[in-house]
C-alpha cells in the first residue's frame, strides 16, 4: 500500500499545482490603467486621468487624495504619461466615461 501511495503522490500534486495555476491565470488578466490594477472596467481610472487632463495637472503632489484610490491613480497615470488618453485600458479595450459638456 505504501509503495502505491508513494507512486500517485507526484503525480497528484502535480495536477494539483497545475489547475491551481490554471485558475490563477485568469486573476492576472485582470484590467489595468497606467499600470494600475482596474476594480471597476477601469471607469475610475479613466475619470481620474480626464480630470487631471481638465486641470492640467503636472505635478503627483496635485492628484487629489481625498477620491477613491482608483481616482487617485488614474491622475498619477496622467502625470506620468499625459499622451495616453483615458479612452482605452493598458491592453486596448475601450472605456466607456461620460464625459461632461463644455457649454
């Protein structure tokens, strides 16, 4: 019985190891803004981005710390790259924002 056990061991944690990876890919596909992890299809990011843009922020010190994190980071993305635009994620797929009219 021993010799059984001994034999299938490997075998079974390497399965294991392998469908753990699996599910953990998936995890790393996750959306990302400037570098930044997305929680919300990157909505916020992008709304942080464009408000940096409207008030023409250069500085991290300006980004506002006092809105969510994700906010936060999308204002650090445009000081940090303001060529980027706030209309696609890190991988190029669209974000939808509302963006407010200028009347």
């Amino acid at each position: 019985m021993r010799s059984a056990l001994t034999k299938w061991c490997p075998i079974v944690l390497v399965t294991s190891v392998l469908a753990f990876g699996c599910c953990t890919a998936s995890q790393a596909s996750a959306r990302t803004f400037g570098g930044y992890d997305c929680t919300d299809d990157c909505v916020s990011h992008a709304a942080g981005y464009l408000w940096a843009e409207e008030h023409e922020i250069e500085s991290i010190d300006n980004c506002p710390e006092n809105r969510s994190e994700a906010f936060y980071e999308g204002c650090l993305a445009y000081v940090d790259d303001p060529e980027r635009g706030a209309d696609f994620d890190d991988d190029g797929s669209a974000i939808v924002v509302a963006r407010r009219s200028s009347y």
